[in-house]
C-alpha cells in the first residue's frame, strides 16, 4: 500500500465526523462554548466574567461583552510578559504578529497549546482529508508538500516565548514525522529575509517530488517564478510531473487564478481554499465545484456574527444567520479571544451546511459616498474584466478620491498588472459596469455621474507593491495590500513609490 493510502486509513474515522456538519451545525457549536467556558472558568478574565455563571448563550451574550483588539491588548502584554492563567489557563509562550490596528504596528495574537492542536493544526489535518476524499486516486503522501512559512524572534526575551508569523509558528512546533514529508528544511523555512529565503527554497525543492503546495498565493507564485527562472522550464508540471493541488489562503485566489493556470497547465491540478488567519483555522473548500467554504464547527472556536448595516447592534449564533447577508465574524477560541471581532466580513451561502465566503474586512471597504463597495465586489469585478480583455491582475488597491480640483469624486484604482490590457479605458469601463451590476449602492451613486464619477485606473510600475511592503519590514510571510480602503492612507504612499525605480 502506498503512504498516500495508509494515510487515507488514518483519516476514515475523521471523513465520518465531518459528516456531522450536514445537520449538527448548532448542537456542535453549542457544545464547543460550553467546553471554552469550563476550560477557562479558573483564569482571571473568566472569574472577571461570571464564567462559573454561564450556562447558556444567553449567559454568555450577559456576560461577556464583544472586544476589539485594543480591549483586550493589556492582557494579551502582561501574558506576553509571562502571567499566567489570564485569558486562558496556563502560560501562552507563542504570539502570532499580526497586521497592526488604528493605534499600534501589529498585534499579538495568543497561540495557545490548546489552539495549536484544536484550531490551526486540526484546520490542516481537514484540508488533507477533504482533498483525499475528493480525489480518491491521489498520491500526494508519495512525494513531498512545498510549504512556506514566516520567521520569528524572541518575545521581550523570555526564555521559550517567542513572536511571529503563525506559519512559522505552525512550523516550530510541527510534528517531526511531518518533516519527512515536506520541503525546504526548517533553518530556510524560517529565515526572516524573504528575498534569500525566496531562492533558497527555490534551490531546495527543484530536485524533490514535489506533489503538493501550501501557501499564500501571492508570495507562493513569487517562489514559483524562481523555480521556472532557474530551471529554464515553460511549465511547472516539467519541474514537479507528480505536482496535485495547492492548499491556498490569506488572500483571495480570483487576481491570480489565471497567472496558476499558465503556469501549470496540468489538468490534474487542483487547488483548495482555506480560512486560515492568525486567529485561528475556520473554513474549508469542502466541494472543488463551489467556491464557498464548509465552517468548521467543531474545533475549538465559538462563532458570532454581527450585521454589517447594524455594526453597533447585538451579535447572533450561528443558529440565527442567514444566508447572502454580509456579517462582521466574532469568535471566542481557546487561545483566550472572547467575543473577539476579527475583522473579516462573511457571508453564507448555505446554512445547512454552513458554507461562507470571505467578502471583505470590516474596514477594508470603500463607503465614501454611500456606496458600500466590499472587497468581493472588487475582485468579481476584476475577474470579468480581466475575463473580456485577457489582462491579468498581480495586485492592486483602491481608495476614493473625495473632491479633486473640478469637485469631480471618483474611486481611484492602483493596479499592478502582470498581462496590462491592451486598452486601459475598456478594461476601466468594464470594471465599472460589473460594479454597477453586483453593487446596487454603486450603481445608484453613478448614476449620471451626479454623485461618484467613472473610476480611475492608474497602472503601477513592476514590483510596485513588493516595494512598498519591503519599505514597511513586511516583505513575505503573512503580510498582504490591504486591497480596499475608506482613506486615502495606503495609496498616497503607494503612490509616491510609484514613481521610485
């Protein structure tokens, strides 16, 4: 039997205990708040909280109120600075470096034992299952998983506490047996120096059997692009011939579907969506044929979603959603986040299963003139005028432009452009018709052009974007364009880099 087939062996029992997101969706989800509260009734924040209190989600809605990061901030330092039995029981000695908020560079997201195994790992163990259940002549296990990671440092120098990107994290403390089935080694893995590592990962995997990829898929397709350089190859498949799927998250898929697809022209290629965040692991492309993602239900998150058009109002269980509505997501894990806003907009497209796609980040949107345009606008729109005129996109932004010096209002678009479009105008115009088409509050506000003008596209330099987040330390890892934005913050400073070379 091959290793692919003893694994399928291993993961039977867990192919059955999927089945019960068919129709458990709130018995599980109940049953996991029960087990956060007991586990953390003993810390500081769950005595602060009536933990010992709470019996039902009612309870639990009294009780504990909804937090932002800066709400739970000066908790998460003194955990940082090694106290114990704060938000969860026990010592956190891991902190996953996060994007930052309104008032600080980047975050520091507790990684406990308990959410190592219950939540990322448990999330990474699925997607092979899933994928193994849905290609029943996969041999995957027979060669080796190209996975990227970031780096870390020590945290204020405690012994054994470290900070930094959760890949690397999920590295550090990844089964050893693990290693015998993945690429490049740890020390590449880990390096901080995403150009260096970039190369080096390219030179290590060249010459393995490499029948699987697991990474964010802007800086993936950037090793990628080292591995055809250096091997004079047309086709990845004339690198790796065993190459299967690519496990993809962080980022949405649509800007760079086309540039996969040129690049590995294999038709046995698959490729799998994951909701993976510093947070925690929360979905999973479950059906190759939809793009909305299966959310796990019976790990170790509690979830909660807030109405976008009511952001002020009360949160509902997952019992109460509904479907095509867009919710900002809360979640209550056991890395010790309680009631936590995570920042991601959601919507369903099932509820029986529970299915969602990402559509946006709740301050990633553009709603300067009431229009309401969320990122999964954005890349709709993109990908059909991308579709009409053969262009591809490698990466943009978008913010409003408020008044400019005709009192003209319009949003501006800085896209870098792997294939640029042979006529920037018809790209331009097809892109705003498609907004107009999915975004009602877009189309209202164009119309006659009274209150928002024709969009705006300003093609960027190559490397623009990679410039600009080396000039900020974050070249690599799991940092990403913030894409949508109601100021002009990010895209003025893109700007000026624009016409650096």
């Amino acid at each position: 039997m091959s290793l692919t087939g003893i694994a399928r062996n291993i993961f039977k029992s867990r192919m059955h205990e999927l089945e019960r997101h068919q129709n458990e969706g709130e018995q599980m989800q109940r049953e996991v708040m029960a087990k956060l509260i007991d586990r953390a009734k003993q810390t500081e924040y769950g005595r602060k909280h009536l933990f010992e209190l709470t019996h039902s989600y009612e309870d639990f809605v009294k009780n504990v109120p909804i937090n932002t990061y800066e709400e739970l901030k000066g908790d998460i330092d003194r955990m940082r600075q090694g106290e114990s039995d704060i938000l969860w029981p026990g010592r956190v000695k891991w902190y996953a470096k996060s994007s930052g908020t309104t008032n600080d560079k980047s975050k520091f997201i507790p990684v406990s034992p308990e959410g190592l195994k219950h939540l990322h790992y448990k999330g990474g163990t699925d997607a092979v299952v899933l994928y193994l259940r849905n290609n029943p002549r996969s041999r995957m296990f027979d060669g080796k998983g190209l996975i990227l990671g970031g780096s870390h440092s020590p945290n204020y120098n405690l012994p054994g506490s470290l900070v930094g990107d959760l890949s690397a994290i999920l590295i550090e403390n990844i089964n050893p047996l693990v290693n015998l089935f993945r690429v490049p080694k740890k020390e590449t893995a880990l390096l901080s120096d995403f150009e260096e590592k970039r190369d080096r990962i390219a030179r290590e995997a060249m010459g393995k059997n490499v029948t699987n990829l697991s990474g964010v898929p802007s800086w993936m397709l950037s090793v990628l692009n080292r591995v055809m350089e250096l091997s004079g190859k047309q086709h990845l498949e004339e690198v790796w011939p065993n190459l299967e799927i690519f496990f993809h998250g962080g980022v949405a898929f649509t800007p760079y579907r086309e540039q996969y697809k040129q690049l590995i022209t294999s038709p046995k290629m698959h490729y799998m969506e994951t909701y993976n965040a510093s947070e925690g692991f929360f979905g999973l492309q479950d059906d190759p044929n939809d793009p909305s993602m299966l959310l796990m239900l019976d790990y170790d998150v509690f979830y909660e979603f807030i109405p976008m058009d009511n952001l002020e109002g009360e949160a509902i269980p997952i019992w109460a959603v509904e479907k095509g509505k867009n919710y900002a997501m809360v979640i209550s894990t056991s890395c010790g986040l309680w009631r936590y806003m995570i920042g991601d907009t959601v919507q369903f497209t099932s509820t029986n299963p529970y299915k969602i796609i990402i559509s946006g980040r709740t301050k990633h949107f553009i709603n300067a003139f009431g229009e309401e345009l969320i990122v999964d606008n954005a890349e709709r729109g993109l990908a059909y005028a991308c579709g009409q005129t053969g262009a591809q996109v490698l990466e943009y932004t978008a913010a409003p432009v408020f008044m400019d010096a005709n009192a003209k209002c319009r949003h501006q678009w800085l896209i870098e452009f792997s294939t640029p479009p042979q006529d920037l105008q018809q790209f331009s115009d097809l892109l705003d018709k498609k907004l107009q088409e999915l975004n009602s509050d877009y189309e209202a506000k164009r119309y006659k052009d009274i209150t928002l003008q024709h969009l705006e596209i300003i093609p960027a330099r190559p490397g623009l974007f990679n410039d600009w987040l080396k000039s900020k330390g974050k070249l690599g890892g799991q940092h990403k364009v913030p894409r949508l934005s109601n100021s002009r913050e990010y895209i003025e400073q893109l700007l000026a880099f624009n016409v650096k070379m």
